[in-house]
C-alpha cells in the first residue's frame, strides 16, 4: 500500500507542475504546428559522407516509413506537423533515434555510424507512445524478422525462448507458451498489432493463435506491465507485430518457403503490400504442415503432426490529420495430442483403431507416423480477428484508439468410433478497446491518458465442458508520464481496473456441473522508475512496479478432464485476485564493437494460484475415470510467491577482427512459495537455468554479390533443474543437456538488390535425447521395456530457408 500512495503522490506532484498543467490544458506549444507537414532529406555514412541506399526512416507513432532511393534521399509528404519520433537504420549501422519538429516544409539528413553491435531501437511496448529503447526503465528485447529467419524453431515461441529471461512450455512442436521470469499462462498478454491476443491461453495443449511466417518483429517487455495493459500483463507482454506499412510510392512483398527434416515440416508464405498518396494496402497467406517428430529414444513420437493455414489483410489511410488502418485474419490449426501409450511388450507407440464398432489398441505404423493429419484425439483451432486502428491529431495533441473483435473456437476430438464428435468446443468472442488521449510534449514532459479493457463471452458447444460459459467485462483508467532531465528519464503511472465475471450454471446428464455465481476485482497497479544515461555508451535503469491478475474462470471453475494434458481439474470459487511487487536493476553498455545487458529483478507476489495434484483418501494420487481413462486429478490453490533471477547477454566483435562475433546470453530464475506444501516450497514451472554461447563470422563483407553472409556454430547449454515443485507428485527434476547447433546463410545480390536470402541450420547435430522441465510431454506415460519416462524432446533437425523479396516502385 505504501508502494501506492508513494505512485499517486508522484503523479499529483508532476500534475501540480505548473508545466504540465500548462501541457494538461493544451495551451499553445512554442511553436505553431501545420495541418500538414512534408520531410526530406538524405542519409550518408558519417566517415566518407557516401549517400545509403536502401536505408530505413520510420515515424513509429503515424505508422509510415520512406526508404532512401540510389541517392540516399527519403522524402514524405502529406503527414500531421508536431513533434515526431523517428528512426533511422541501416544493415550494418548503427540505428539513429531523435525526435525532431515537423513543419509545412521540413528537411533532415542524417549521418549514420558504422556498427557491428545493433545497440539502439525504437519500443512501442509498454508505453503509451513510441520511445527510445534506452530511455524505457524496464527491460524490453527486440527479435527482429531477420532473426527469426536465421533459427530453425518449431513455432512462433520457440523461436523467442531465445531471448534471456523467456522461456516456453510446450507440449509437441506446434504448441508453446511463453513463459516471462517464471511466469505464463494468463500472466503473460500477447499483444498482436495493437489488439491483445485472447485465447484459451491458460492452456497447456493450444499456442498463441498468430501466423509465425508473418511477423514483422517481437517486442518482449519483462515485467509487471499493469500500467498500461491492465490484469493478466503480471509477467510481462509479447507484443508481435506483423503489420509494417511499405514506403509511399511503392509495392513490396516476399515470397518464402521452409522445410525441416526431422518432422519433415514444410511451410509456405506469400504477403504483398503497397503505398500510393497514403492509401496502404497488404494481404497475405501461410501454409504449414509437419508429420510426427523423432528422437533418439522415442523414434518417431506418434500423433505429434499438425498442420496450419493462415490469411489475413489490411487497408489504411494515411494523411495530415492522422491515420485510420482496417486489418482482419484468420488462423486455422490442426493439431495432434501425444498420449504417449505405449505397447507394454515392444515399448513402440499404440493407437486407438475402430474395429466394427469397438475401440482396439494396435501398433502404429510406418505410414501412421508420416502423414501430417492428425489422429485421434486431436484439436482444431480456429482464430478470427477484425480490428481498426486510429490516430487523430486535435491540435497540438493526438487521439488514438483501436477496437477489435476477436473469435477463438477450440474444438477437440477424442471419440474414435465418431471421429466428428466435438467432445470439447469452446466458442469465445471477445471485443477489445483501448481509448488513448496523448498530450503535445511540452518541457520535455510526455504524458497520456487512456481507458481500455475487453467484453468476453464463451459458450459450451461440445459434448463435454471442462469450463463454464461465461460473461466478462473488463475497464481500467490510467495516466502515463514521461520526463527528460538532461541524461535521465523518469516515468509512469497509476491505473484502476475493474473487472466483472458471471459464470453460468450448467446441468450434465441430470447432474449440477456448474454453479452459477458471480465475482467482482477491482485493482490499483503503477509504476515508476528511471533511466539514466550516464555516458555515451553506458545506461542505467531501475523500475519499481505493482502488478495485478484476477484470476481466470478455469482457475475458478473448472470441473472437467483436460485430455491434452492428462489431467481432471478441479476449480476454486474463491481465489483472490494475484498482486505482485517487483524491483528490476539493468545495466546496458554499448559500443561500436561491445554490448553488454545485465539485469537483475525481485518479484514478490501475493496469493499466487498454481495447481498440485490431489491425494487419495488412502494415500497416493487420485485418479478420476473419464471416458475410460485415468487421469490424475488436479486443483488450484494459492500462496504468497517470491521469484529472483538475473539475465545478461554480451556480445562482442573485437576489433580489428570486425567478421567476429562472439554472444553469450544467460538466464536464472528461482521461484519459492511462502509455505511448504507437501514437503516442498519450490513454484512449480520454473525453468531450469540456461546458457547460449554463440561464435559468428561475417563472410565476404565488401562483396557485390552476398550480403550479410555468415556462418555461425552455437551451443545450447540448459542446467539440470534440481528444485522442482515436488509436493503432492506434482513435479519432478529434471536433468541437463547441451545441444550443439549450427548454421550459414546470407543474401545473394545483383545491382545492389536482393534478389533471394537463403539460410541454412543444424539443431541438434549430436542427436541428443532432452527432455526440458517445461515440457508436458515429460509426464507421459512410462516405457515399460526402457524403463524411461515421459516422451523426450526433437532429434537432429535440418532447416533450410528461402526468402524471396518483390519490390516494385509506382511513382
């Protein structure tokens, strides 16, 4: 509470400012602003003054960007005057980042340093309006789309768990969770273009809904960020951005293919998009389809195939008043459930089979395990989005707002005599607001004000329900500031959220399966902290933040057999709403040719909810019937929680060997509840630590024919995981491994254009049996020739992928 009443002193002081009541009453800015401004101007390298072609200027706030011509020149024309943020970058530059004051007629040039560290970027992540990375208190990491094409994963998250401090569970290759400091599920937001991403995310056995071939780039926020995204953001965000408007005055698009051989995965992507006198447009399409993977234990894991399909849009407007963007899309996904059952005399995978009405168990074949349509039981997922997103200048100031309309359908199919059955079907719509007025900066002080929240509604529509339907309503009002004092930057804010659950009752075969009943949370949450950029290259951070999740209707209500995880879970009506109180320090030092990040944070969070299996009366776990199988039973209870960790990455081109490159990145975190339960005081999910060393070396770099062209070897060491949550069965350790990796790739040129980027990569290379802690999949059932329990991790895998740009000019 002291932590509350010091944030809402902080925000009367800075109100009481005669500067910011000036800012807040919208008096005249020092200097007159235009209906429209235009901006041109050239980039060149800082030491020869040669003119960049092809580099990047991007205003992140209005949603535009130029790209310089043969000349260097960048131009845009026909945009709101004011100050605006912008960012400038360039493949092997270093990104410039300044905000500068738009008039009727504007021109800039900027010169751009060499750079071998990319040590600069613009967030959009946790903040009201586009900022400098550095100037943020809290830890944000970028991965950009050249990233993601470099790493062999299996989904969207995969690929992210790179990052230091994220990690995934998962359960099979298409489906991951992230997982933020120790923490997932519903304390994790998924942000997609503007709109948070709901799902059933507090799920093991579904992914996060969005077309991994057509993200622009991921901004991952580690942290509370209640502030700005209200409950649920108690972790932190994953904000996945995959529309970027192209440069006015042109059309560009990709066209990119993948395969993988260990599950023989192949995936197709094709997006094109163009700019004429601010009128945008884009479309897009994916396809990806993966038989069962294989280990050196396991052989091939049976019904561990999937296959997707993704398409989506958008159009938009641009223009001196602002921007108004429409987009929609659509995911469909298949995927297979591993049971992991076994055969008790061969050890080899079994499956059910329909035999004239009766359900038999019999090997799985050669066939079985190459076919990418999943087997019974298995899912299917479905994700509609429609959303509007709007900017609008009032005079010196800026409204924002998006609404968005959102359908998640989850059905999942275990009946092998009716195939067709839809044993589960959750149908959930939710509609998405988030109402935003942005203040002119004035005296350096940036402040917005906003309300967002969602309407939630789910129906039942399977022949089971494992939760409730339900009605939600979501609202939460905040104030965000921002204040540059010379090297430092101060900020944050105070919210209050309101959110209101009816749940429904629900009669099955004459039985009462739910009770009706109702449930208000209500919530203060803040933030503040500073960013201190002691010199040119060395920043320093430090944040205190009170975040807040109530807890979710699964946590609350559940009565139901969870297949895709072996479970029967059982709710708790009264749970209280989760707070957390962290404390995050960083350190970032940058140089052309060093960087280093080094973060250490304090979480304490009280009444957090987890699950723990139940006992039996007479000891042992309880096992509940459900359809003929046994699945243990599980339910949730909360306890006070303090979680500690540290991250850091380092990378390095020593000089003069500037085709170098040397990173490292470590990540630790430790959970513990406040009381043992059942012996042990260890949070259950708690990643084990995890080392990446990486050894790069850029090739041919004065080449007119590749660009960017590398090859690199990298070793994944993860630690064992010794303190697992063991109370009641629940959890147990787990044993470390190192996988070698590798990989080259680069882009072929001609006349100065790209004309395709191919990259090649090796996991695995030794063919490794792992298992990670945070792997459902370590709990299958037992092989009882082996003696070997739970269904291992992915064997040696080979990627290869090409990218093929289009680009063509209209003016």
């Amino acid at each position: 509470m002291k932590f509350v009443l010091s944030i809402i002193v902080f925000i009367a002081g800075f109100a009481a400012n005669p500067l910011i009541a000036q800012n807040l009453n919208n008096s005249p800015a020092a200097a007159p602003v235009t209906d429209r401004a235009s901006l041109t101007g050239k980039i060149t390298d800082i030491v020869t003054g040669e003119a960049l072609a092809g580099a990047s200027v991007y205003l992140p706030d209005l949603r535009t960007g130029a790209t310089t011509n043969a000349q260097g020149i960048y131009s845009f024309k026909n945009i709101p005057g004011g100050k605006h943020l912008v960012e400038v970058s360039f493949t092997g530059y270093a990104p410039l980042i300044e905000s500068i004051y738009l008039s009727a007629i504007s021109q800039k040039d900027f010169a751009l340093t060499r750079s071998y560290v990319e040590n600069e970027a613009v967030t959009v992540t946790g903040v009201s309006a586009a900022t400098s990375v550095k100037r943020t208190p809290v830890p944000v990491n970028i991965v950009k789309k050249d990233e993601l094409f470099r790493a062999a994963s299996t989904n969207l998250i995969d690929a992210l768990s790179r990052t230091p401090g994220v990690s995934q569970v998962s359960t099979g290759p298409a489906v991951s969770k992230p997982f933020i400091r120790g923490l997932g599920y519903n304390r994790v937001v998924i942000v997609n273009d503007g709109i948070r991403q709901e799902g059933q995310q507090w799920g093991d056995e579904h992914g996060i809904e969005i077309d991994e071939y057509n993200v622009s780039k991921a901004e991952i926020l580690k942290g509370p960020a209640s502030l700005m995204y209200g409950s649920d953001a108690l972790a932190g965000v994953v904000n996945i951005i995959s529309i970027v408007p192209v440069a006015e005055g042109t059309i560009k698009g990709n066209l990119f293919s993948n395969y993988q051989s260990n599950n023989r995965l192949r995936g197709f992507h094709a997006d094109l998009g163009g700019n004429q006198n601010g009128f945008i447009w884009g479309a897009y399409g994916s396809y990806k389809a993966a038989a069962d993977y294989k280990n050196k234990y396991d052989g091939y894991v049976f019904n561990s195939k999937f296959n997707e399909k993704a398409f989506g849009g958008y159009l938009g407007l641009n223009r001196q008043w602002g921007y108004t963007h429409v987009y929609a899309s659509m995911f469909d996904q298949h995927v297979g459930l591993v049971e992991g059952e076994r055969d008790a005399a061969t050890g080899r995978f079994i499956k059910p089979v329909d035999h004239d009405g009766v359900v038999e168990e019999e090997e799985a074949a050669h066939d079985d395990f190459t076919s990418t349509d999943p087997f019974i039981p298995r899912q299917r997922i479905r994700h509609f989005k429609v959303a509007t997103d709007n900017s609008f200048r009032l005079g010196d100031d800026r409204l924002t707002f998006t609404l968005g309309f959102q359908r998640n359908q989850r059905e999942e199919f275990g009946n092998v005599l009716d195939p067709k059955e839809q044993e589960l079907y959750f149908d959930l719509k939710t509609i998405n607001y988030n109402l935003q007025y942005h203040f002119a900066e004035k005296n350096h002080w940036k402040t917005s004000i906003g309300v967002n929240g969602m309407q939630q509604n789910n129906q039942n529509k399977g022949e089971e329900a494992l939760i409730p339907e339900y009605d939600l309503f979501d609202v939460g009002a905040f104030i965000y500031t921002q204040k540059e004092i010379n090297k430092m930057t101060i900020s944050g804010g105070l919210r209050y959220d309101h959110r209101s659950l009816n749940s429904k009752e629900m009669d099955e075969d004459g039985d009462l399966k739910f009770e009706q009943f109702k449930r208000k949370f209500d919530n203060v949450s803040g933030s503040i902290g500073l960013s201190y950029r002691a010199t040119k290259d060395l920043t320093l951070k430090f944040n205190m933040a009170r975040g807040f999740r109530a807890p979710s209707i699964p946590e609350l209500a559940s009565n139901g057999a969870h297949e895709g995880t072996n479970r029967y879970e059982y709710g708790q009506r009264d749970l209280k709403s989760e707070t957390s109180f962290q404390v995050d320090g960083g350190v970032e030092f940058a140089t052309p040719h060093v960087s280093l990040a080094a973060n250490l944070f304090y979480n304490s969070v009280q009444n957090f909810i987890y699950s723990r299996k139940l006992q039996a009366v007479g000891g042992g776990d309880s096992l509940i019937i459900a359809d003929g199988d046994e699945l243990f039973a599980f339910r949730y209870n909360q306890h006070n929680a303090t979680l500690y960790g540290a991250e850091m990455n380092i990378d390095i081109h020593p000089h003069p060997l500037d085709w170098l490159h040397l990173e490292n990145t470590f990540s630790y975190v430790r959970g513990t509840l406040s009381e043992s339960q059942d012996g042990s005081r260890n949070l259950p999910f708690i990643p084990a630590a995890r080392l990446i060393n990486e050894v790069k070396v850029d090739l041919f770099p004065k080449s007119k024919t590749f660009s960017q062209l590398y090859v690199k070897a990298e070793l994944d060491n993860t630690f064992a995981q010794n303190e697992p949550f063991t109370g009641y069965n629940t959890e147990t350790k787990t044993s470390g491994y190192t996988l070698l990796n590798a990989g080259f790739g680069g882009n072929v040129m001609s006349k100065n254009k790209v004309l395709f980027s191919l990259f090649f990569s090796a996991n695995n290379i030794g063919d490794v049996a792992w298992q990670s802690h945070l792997s459902r999949l370590k709990y299958a059932p037992e092989n009882e020739v082996t003696g070997r329990i739970g269904v291992f991790g992915m064997g040696r895998n080979f990627s290869v992928k090409l990218n093929i740009p289009l680009s063509f000019t209209t003016n």
